[in-house]
C-alpha cells in the first residue's frame, strides 16, 4: 500500500476518474536515467530573430 493505504492504481482513479485500464500496461520511467540524459536548463530562443 502506498499514499492513504492505496494502491497506486486507487489513486491514479481518484484524480482521473475515466482513467482506461490499459494505463497499467504504461511501462516505469527510471527518473534519474531521464533527468541525465535531457539537455540542461534554458530556453531555446534564436539569437538573430528575422522578419
């Protein structure tokens, strides 16, 4: 059991109460994996705007 002894799942339906079944078939993200793979910071702004 987890948050509130729920199941994710209990909570996943709490929040989003159409939630399809097949969400549980949605594979895990490793976090830390995609945090260190992602670009760093900032913001993609062109340095020589044409009209």
């Amino acid at each position: 059991m987890y948050k509130e002894g729920k199941s994710p799942w209990q909570l996943a339906a709490e929040k989003v109460p159409n939630l399809k079944k097949e969400a549980l078939m949605l594979p895990p993200i490793d976090l830390d994996i995609a945090i260190n793979t992602c670009a760093l910071g900032g913001n993609y702004v062109l340095t020589n705007p044409f009209f």
